[in-house]
C-alpha cells in the first residue's frame, strides 16, 4: 500500500489552504483508493474537508526532531524514515506546496531499492552562497557518517521524497548527517541535503519535477489564494465532486505579465545595471500598478514579490539596491493610497 505523508504545523489558514490543494490533488489523480495521506502536525486539523490520517507530533518529539531550534524542516528526517518504518509499502514525501500532476501511483512506480525520488537537482551546494561555512568545513572532500561529502556533492530539493522499504537504513543515515553538520553551521536546508546524499549513496536519485508543481517560488501567493477561492466555492461539497471540479495542472500557468512592463523592466536593468532580481522586482511593480485601480488584491499580490525581489536585490548588493530605490521612489509613494498593511509597513521598513 502506498502512502503520502506531509507535515504541517501551526494554526495559519494560508498552510492549511496549501494542504487543502496538495491532497485534493492527489486523490483526484490516485489510481488506487487504497493510498492513503497521512499528515503530521502539532495540533488537530479540526475541520479539514478531506480523507486525512493525523498523526499528532507530541512536544517532545518536535524538540528532538528540530533539535529545540527553529529548523523546522528537520522534522521531514524524522517522519519519512517512521512512517517508511511503520508502513508496508513505498513512502512518498510531499510538501504542502506542491500539487501532483501525475498519479502518485505512477511516481511510485519508479522506486526500487536502486532508486529513490526527490523533486529536483539544485546543483552542488558549493554554488549556494549560504553553504560556504559547511564547503570550507568539508574541503575537497570528508568522510560524514560513513561516506565522503564536498562541495560538489548535489543538493537535491526535498518537496517530494519518495523510498521504499530498503532505503530506510539511508534514512536514518540522513539523521545523522544533518546532525553532523548541524554543528557546523545549522543552514534552514539541511534535510534536503542530508536526504538526498544519503540515498545516493545508495541508490539513484531521480527528479520528478514534470510530474508534480512545486511552487515554493515567487508565484506561491497566487496558487495559494487560488486554491483558497476554489476552496470557499465549494464549501460543503462532496470530496467527489470537489475532485470533478478541481485541475491542478491549471495553476501551473504563470501569472501573466504584460510586455509593457517587461520593456520597462528592461530599461531600468540597463538604466540601473540591475541584477536578474533587481529587473524582476521592477517587473512586480509595475504588474501591481497595472491592477491597482481594477484588483487591489491581485496588486498587493504583485507589490509582496516586488519587495521580496527588492530585499534580494539589497542582500545581494546594497549600493545597486539604494540606487534602484531612489529611482523608484516616487512609485512607491504613490503605490501607498491601495497597500495592504503588511505591504505598507514592509516597505517602510525597507525604505527608512
């Protein structure tokens, strides 16, 4: 028997509308309705509209899973190797944002003991600027639990993690990688990397990211508040005719962005000498002031990927970024008649 396991935690609607999504998802497409999902999370999930098996993370666990810190995502170690353990068949890992495009059945089809899945290859961790204390630590090579880790190892993204029975030694593994160089620098990525190397070092890791979207990216506030009017449409409706209902290929169409604005972009990269995230930022400002008047809320999606872009861009090169601010300050003053507060008090904080 298959089963899909995530884990959520905390009372915020916006993660529960993820899991909302994520399930609807899956069962839509399973082929059998002998899979079953089972979510860990630290509080019931009273209310919840769809066939769920919770399983409550008890305050002792969260604090040997996290290690009492605020790596949340250590707990993913923890509950794929036990509900692997606990379990009779494959294991599929999915993070609440991400919709399955494809039959888990068919995902689960791929494992064997010679392979494994995860979403997708992110390059080695010596080209991701914030491994630089563990690829100084590991050199041009270390021995980590049992098996040589570099900067050249590859980081694979852990929104889907699919084993089977024979993978759980790696496992257990992964535990005690990420534990190892917890100590060295405790980066929030920790378990995808500790994950993925410990199954490559036994089997072949493969990605599926044709078969699933995860939109943990700049567009997540757009799914998330789509899948939330979907949701509130149909409130009180059968699982079955939510499923007719739903199309989770659907969201995997970008918001549009108008040429106009993309040209402007253009201008103020070349104008500004911008990186690609100063030139996105720019983009998400003038898509928000084009559903200013129209969509406000649509505008204050937009305005939030503008910011995000525009904390990137001053994290990456502070000069450049208060450059692109002066130029942009008069757009910013009158983008302040239709911000949300949150949006309003980001900006403050950004331009003070």
């Amino acid at each position: 028997m298959l089963t899909l396991v995530t884990v959520i935690y905390g009372d915020d609607r916006r993660y529960r509308v993820e899991l909302f999504g994520s399930v609807l998802s899956a069962l839509k497409l399973r082929e059998n309705d002998a899979t079953r999902i089972v979510v860990y999370t630290d509080r019931p999930l009273d209310g919840f509209p769809l066939p769920i098996t919770e399983r409550i993370i008890s305050t002792t666990e969260w604090q040997e899973w996290t290690r009492g810190s605020g790596i949340t995502h250590l707990v993913k170690l923890h509950l794929v190797r036990q509900t692997l353990e606990q379990g009779s068949g494959p294991v599929i890992y999915f993070d609440t944002d991400t919709l399955f495009l494809t039959a888990p059945e068919q995902l689960a089809a791929r494992l064997s003991p010679g392979t494994a899945l995860m979403h997708a290859a992110e390059g080695p961790i010596r080209k991701h600027e914030i491994w630089e204390p563990i690829t100084a630590w590991l050199g041009t090579g270390r021995e980590v639990c049992g098996q040589q880790l570099s900067g050249d190892t590859v980081m694979f993204n852990s929104g889907i993690v699919g084993v089977v029975a024979e993978h759980a030694e790696a496992l257990r593994r992964s535990i005690d990688i990420a534990d190892a160089l917890y100590a060295v620098d405790p980066v929030f990525s920790l378990d995808q990397f500790s994950t993925g190397a410990a199954l490559m070092h036994q089997a072949q890791v493969s990605g599926c990211e044709q078969d699933v979207l995860h939109y943990w990216g700049w567009n997540r506030s757009f799914i998330r508040d789509s899948i939330d009017a979907f949701w509130q449409r149909h409130e009180g409706e059968s699982v079955a005719t939510m499923c007719a209902n739903f199309d989770p290929a659907g969201y995997a169409r970008m918001p549009a962005m108008h040429w106009r604005d993309k040209l402007a972009a253009r201008y103020l990269e070349l104008r500004h000498r911008l990186n690609d995230d100063g030139r996105f930022a720019c983009i998400a400002l003038r898509s928000a002031q084009r559903h200013a008047t129209a969509d406000s809320d649509t505008a204050n999606r937009w305005f939030t990927v503008h910011l995000d872009f525009l904390r990137k861009q001053q994290e990456a090169d502070p000069g450049q970024a208060n450059r692109l601010m002066q130029a942009l300050a008069t757009d910013h003053e009158n983008c302040r008649a239709w911000l949300c507060d949150d949006n309003l008090a980001r900006l403050i904080q950004l331009t003070d």
